[in-house]
C-alpha cells in the first residue's frame, strides 16, 4: 500500500525528523487560509500516488496567499499520469542550499534492511544508480541490533555531510529506520532531504510504502488508503480477498497458490504468450469467490483468453467449476477459456465445464499452448 507524501512526513514527523509546515487543501480557497496562517512563501505540491509532478507542472511556489490559491487551482484536477488530483498539500518553502537523498529498503538478497545515502538528492535513485553508482552510500542494519549511531555517521561521511550537521543527520536516519521498522514498511524515502540556508536538515518530500501483509497490525495506516487512486482492479480483488496484480499482458490467468500461478505465467511466456495478470484464488476458494476472480480478469479490455490452472487440494474443483459457470451466467463474453482441472472432485467440474462446451487440458504445458493458440485466433 501507497501512501501520499503529506501522509508519510506526518508519519516522519512521529519519529521527530524535522519536516515543513503545512497542511493539505482540497480547494483553491482553503490553500489561501494555509498560507494565510503560514505566513511565508510556500510551495504548493499535487497530491497523487505517482512520480513526475513536478515534470508535469504539479509542484508551483507561490509567494503570498493569493498565488497559493491560485496556483490550487491549476493543479486541482489536473491528469498526472492518468491519476486526477483531488487535494495538494501546501507546504512553507525551504530556503535550500544543497539537497541529499535518504531512503530504507529490504535487500531481499541479503535478507537485511540497508539504508542509502546520496548527495545527489532531488532525482530518482535509479537515475543516480545509472549514472553515478558511486555517489550511492549503503549500510548494512543487523537485525538484532537495529541502527547503529556509528553506521549513520559512516552514512553521513560518505555523502560528504559538512560535519556541522551530522549530528542532525544520525537523528533523521535513526527516525527514518525506526518509522519503516515499526510501521512494516517496504520503502521510507526522504527525496529530497534539504541543508537549508540556517543549517538546518529538512525531509521536503517522503514517500512510505507499506507491507500490506502488516497492515493488520496497523489500523490507523489502513485508514490512509486512498480507494479513489488505486488501479479499480486491484481494489476489487482486495475486497473480495484475492492476490491480484495486474500485468500488461493478454492471457488472463486464475491459478490456485502463489508458486502456482508464477508457474502458469512462466509456461505461458515459454510458449509465446503474455499473461494479463497474477492472480491467486487461495486455497479452499469457493464458488463466488471465483466468479469474482473471472469478472475482474474479463473487466480488462486486453484480455484475449483466459487461463484456468487449478490444482484440487483443499480448493474443490466442482466449486471451481461452479464458480466460473456463475461468472459467465453473468457477463456476456466471447473471450475464449481454457481449464486446466486436476485434483480434488476434478473430475466432476471437468464434466459441469465440458457440459458448457469449454475447451479443456489435461496438463499444464497443453493448457498454456491452448490459451495462446486461443488468444491469437488459432485455435478451432
């Protein structure tokens, strides 16, 4: 899960790193009374869960109150990305000097969390990795130790921090790594991290992704989720309990198990084709929840074919069957599916589905020729 910027430096702010005043604004009037009451130039920053607003004019200083309202409602509304802006957030502008880059990661290589450090702050860290890998700093964190002071000074002195500030620097990391600890993040960046003109360290942009497996344990993050900016698929299937993740393919899968699927989506590519999609029914899938997986697979203009991979365990394959028949009594398609059905009561879903003139697969390399077949007209 995603959360916007002006969330992830209230979440900073917790964890005592040093971020702007300001407040978020959903129209030009009330960007005006936050100005008002900052009292000092401001900038005044789109609020959509993407990268390149500032490329796309959604980032503008405005140095009185008047500019701050109207500058609102140049961004309000506008298309970033294909994402609509619904509020930005005004914040005091920064009399900046020098920016640096601040982020916590998972290097699931090394099955630790590092910390990177950058001078060269304001850019994407994949454009800096590119371009100049050696200006990049990392530190390794010990899990059973955390953060150590010593590990954000060698941070620090790596990045070429005048020495003056260092000691604000060892404040802002050690908060950093605590936040993306504690909070089951996948991702905390300060991007930028600013050396202000009275020497001072300020997080101007944050950015946090959060583990949506933790999300249970933290309730008032779950509260953040903003439903108006995630992919409509990807929302559907969360509420319906499925592990979906949509690709850029045209053979849409529904497989039962993680490794399953990844399996499926493999052999598909090996014989040609692209899946549209990862999506996990889970174990023990009943028949609702399956015609809820279909629809959401049909939903997607792309999709040429559909892909059935199930593997009967504690998931019955008549249910499965039952499932897809729902679905279709439903929605009006001509997209052509193919059922691969094997394990638990197989044989009776095999019979419900050869009854509705499915095209059906004994293993699992027929079934992915047949999907590409289908999805490319080939197939009779």
């Amino acid at each position: 899960m995603n959360i916007h910027e002006y969330q992830a430096k209230r979440l900073f702010a917790r964890y005592d790193i040093p971020i702007p005043g300001g407040d978020v604004a959903t129209t030009p009037q009330e960007a005006r009374q936050i100005a008002e009451k900052l009292g000092v130039p401001v900038v005044v920053k789109a609020q959509v869960l993407v990268g390149g607003r500032g490329k796309a004019g959604g980032i503008k200083l405005a140095r009185n109150p008047d500019e701050a309202a109207a500058r609102a409602e140049e961004i309000l509304g506008m298309d970033i990305k294909g994402l609509t802006v619904e509020k930005v957030l005004v914040d005091e502008a920064a009399d900046i000097q020098d920016e640096l880059y601040l982020g916590v990661v998972l290097d699931r290589g090394n099955k630790r969390v590092i910390l990177m450090g950058s001078s060269e702050g304001g850019v994407d860290i994949e454009e800096v990795a590119a371009t100049s890998p050696e200006k990049i700093v990392r530190v390794t964190v010990e899990p059973l130790l955390g953060l150590r002071e010593f590990q954000a000074r060698q941070l620090a002195y790596g990045m070429g921090l005048d020495k003056g500030l260092v000691r604000q620097f060892v404040g802002i990391a050690q908060g950093l790594y605590r936040a993306f600890m504690e909070n089951d993040a996948s991702l905390a960046e300060i991007n930028p991290l600013v050396v202000t003109g009275d020497g001072r360290l300020l997080a101007v942009d944050g950015k946090m992704n959060i583990d949506d497996s933790g999300l249970f344990r933290h309730p008032e993050i779950e509260a953040m989720r903003d439903t108006a900016e995630e992919d409509e698929s990807e929302r559907l299937a969360r509420e319906a309990g499925l592990s979906y993740v949509d690709l850029d393919g045209e053979i849409g899968c529904m497989v039962n198990g993680a490794g399953l699927a990844m399996a499926t989506m493999d052999i598909v590519k090996l014989y040609g084709g692209a899946p549209a999609n990862f999506l996990d029914i889970g174990g023990g899938a009943k028949a609702d929840k399956v015609a809820a997986a279909l629809r959401i697979i049909l939903s997607d203009p792309r999709v040429k074919a559909v892909l059935f991979n199930i593997f009967g365990g504690i998931t019955r394959g008549d249910e499965v069957a039952r499932g897809i028949l729902e679905a279709l009594s439903e929605i009006q398609t001509d997209v052509p599916m193919v059922v691969r059905l094997v394990g638990t009561r197989a044989e009776e879903g095999r019979q419900l589905l050869a009854d509705a003139k499915m095209i059906t697969a004994e293993s699992l390399s027929d079934a992915a020729q047949k999907a590409v077949a289908a999805a490319r007209g080939q197939l009779a």
